[in-house]
C-alpha cells in the first residue's frame, strides 16, 4: 500500500533539496548534488520532469532564449540540454535509494505525471508553474499518490481551487507557499500567508518553497509552522543558469538544515516552566528571601525586614516574600542571613 504523505513527512519539518535544473544537463552533476542534498541532511532530492511538447507549444519552444542563462539558441533547445532521458531519471533514482535519500521530481505536464508515479516516486511535487494547470492537477488528484503543490504566480482564489479538487479525491496532499520570483524580494514573501493556509486548510500538510537569498527565511517559516521546507541548492551559484544565484550553497544549505534541526528542538511546548538546564545559573545568580536587619525572637516580619538577594546558602524563593509578612519569628536572626521555613512560628 501506497504510503500517505504524513508517513513520509514523519514527525519533522521535511526539507527537500530542489536540484531541479542546476545539474546543467550532466548526470554526474546531478549525482553529486543529490550525494551533497543527502550529506546535508535533507530528506529528499528532487527534479523536474517535463515531456516538451506536452509542456510548451511548438511556438513557445521554437521562441528565442537570448539570456546569459540560455543553454540553446531557442528556449525548446535550451529545456532539451536541461532534461534528462527517462532511463538517466531512473539512473538518479536508482543512485539516491543507494546512498539512502528520497527521490522525485516535479511533474510538469501529465505525460511526466504518468511517468513519475510509474518509476514509483514517493510523492508527486506540482510546481508553481502548473498550480493553475487544472488540468493535470485534476489528474494528479485522481491518482493514488501524495502530491505537494506550491502556489506562486496565483491567486487565493486559485489556491483554494486546488484546495477543493484535490479534497474531493484526497486529503494525502500539501499546499506550500511560494513566491515565484528569483530572488523573492523580502517585501514580497509574505510569510503571513502560510498563517493563512494553516487556517483555511486546517487538515492538509501546509509548507514553504522559498526563493529568496539567505536562509533565515526559510528558517523563519518553519518557526510559523511550515512542515515542509524546500530550497534549490547548488555547487556554485556563479554558474550559468537561472536558479543558481539564488541557490543555496551546500555550506548554505547544511547551514538551514542545521538552523531548522535547531529550531525545532527550541520550539518546544506551550509550558512556562524551570529548566533542569536553569539550576546552574539560579544556583549562582538567582535570589531568595534574606532579613535586611537584626531581628528578635517574637517579631512579626513586616515590609522592610526582609530583601531579596543573590545569597549564601540560597533559600526561600524571591516570589515567596508576599507570603512571609505577617509571620512570626521563633529565633533571633542576623542581617543577610538567609530567611528558612523552620524560622517562623508556624
Ligand atoms: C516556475 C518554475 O518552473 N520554477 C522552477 C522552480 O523553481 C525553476 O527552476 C524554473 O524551472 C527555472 O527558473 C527556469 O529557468 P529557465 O527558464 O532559464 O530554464
Ligand atoms: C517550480 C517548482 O517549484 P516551486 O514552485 O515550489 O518553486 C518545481 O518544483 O518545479
């Protein structure tokens, strides 16, 4: 039986390392990078897919790619350097279940679709790019496998769409939010609106796919309750092509997944409590209840008998004091001396 997305995420944010063209066309390349995303510690490597002419028409394919990014003469030469073959697709799969790292691809027209859950991905991504391909995300709906769908370029309106069609067919899917622009700038993000997908989406897994530069935003979302992370990561963001510049490096990306592992241990629960890690630095700076003058046997302790300071022995807790007016002492005591239960009548 086909694992539910909640299996697969498991119990921490789930960081995926988007390769996706940064390979540059070259198959080592990309089993590097998917050596690097395992080493970092990510849970996943993932691609693209895309069948060219089910994904572009033949006049957007035929259309000029003059840009410093450009790998061919038209933007359909320059997918075709940047596409693997299937069988290279089961290369790379066959290499990261190997060295023990998840594989996928985001499917970027049915044929890929059809494609990817045949080889047996774990969960299928649907880039922003066909977040209003109602058409394949109906699809995608239908069939009997997770989904992760991130929703930059698009409306609210069109996210709660997808919301509703893959919900009549299953709940195993996610809603990440993105912002399609390379770098987002920081103004753009908005990071409120995962706030806004957990709420309106209250049973589905809700998450990020960033693109901005750094990884403190990243990190940021997980702190507002992103479960799952994913970022493009590089071997050298200088290299030519469009996603590289605001790729991560893999010291970058080691970086974030570190801050996230971090962050998720400091997340904790909603409880105010003192640490065990605490008693150290109480031991030594925190304050108790002492007498601030001499006082007799018989003398009912009143506001100004008592102060609170960093003492030696430490004593009654400092929060205490409001308590111990009114009480009576049963022994003389001496000024800074530290106030004890058995000094008081009881
Ligand atoms: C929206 C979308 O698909 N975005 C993808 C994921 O983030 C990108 O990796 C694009 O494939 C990439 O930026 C395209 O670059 P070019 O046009 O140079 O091949
Ligand atoms: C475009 C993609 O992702 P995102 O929209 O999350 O950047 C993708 O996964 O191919």
């Amino acid at each position: 039986m086909a694992l539910t997305l909640r299996d697969i995420l498991g119990d921490k944010t789930f960081i995926i390392a988007e390769i996706g063209q940064n390979h540059q066309g070259d198959i080592e390349t990309a089993k590097k990078l998917i050596k690097a995303a395992k080493e970092c510690g990510a849970d996943c490597a993932k691609f693209q897919k895309t069948n060219l002419s089910a994904k572009f028409t033949q006049a957007a394919l035929n259309r000029p790619y003059k840009s410093v990014n450009s790998f061919g003469e038209t933007y359909g030469e320059h997918k075709a350097f940047l596409e693997f073959s299937e069988n290279e697709f089961k290369i790379l799969q066959e290499y990261a279940k190997e060295i023990g790292i998840l594989f996928t691809a985001s499917a970027m027209d049915i044929k890929s679709l059809e494609f990817l859950v045949d080889i047996g991905v774990p969960f299928v991504k649907i880039g922003s790019g066909d977040a209003n391909n109602f058409l394949l995300i109906e699809e995608a709906a239908r069939k009997n496998i997770p989904l992760v769908i991130s929703t930059g370029m698009q409306s609210f309106e069109t996210v709660k769409w997808i919301y509703d069609t893959v919900s009549r067919y299953k709940k195993n899917f996610a809603l990440l939010h993105c912002v399609s622009a390379y770098p987002t700038p920081f103004e753009d993000i908005n990071l409120r609106v995962l706030k806004l997908y957990q709420e309106e989406f209250p049973d589905i897994v809700i998450g990020y796919s960033g693109h901005e530069l750094g990884i403190d935003i990243s990190a940021a979302a997980v702190a507002l309750g992103s479960k799952i992370i994913e970022r493009h990561i590089t071997l050298d963001k200088q290299q030519k092509g469009s996603d590289h510049k605001c790729s991560l490096e893999l010291c970058e990306f080691k970086q974030l997944v570190t801050n996230i592992r971090n962050l998720e241990k400091s997340l904790g629960q909603t409880v105010k409590k003192i640490q065990p890690s605490e008693m150290e630095c109480f031991q030594k700076l925190g304050k108790t209840i002492v007498y601030s003058k001499d006082l007799l046997k018989g003398h009912m302790l009143v506001y100004g008998d008592l102060d609170i300071k960093v003492a030696e022995p430490g004593g009654v807790d400092g929060s205490e004091i409001n308590n111990i007016y009114g009480k009576i002492l049963n022994t003389h005591v001496l000024i800074d001396e530290n106030l004890q239960l058995e000094h008081l009548v009881t």
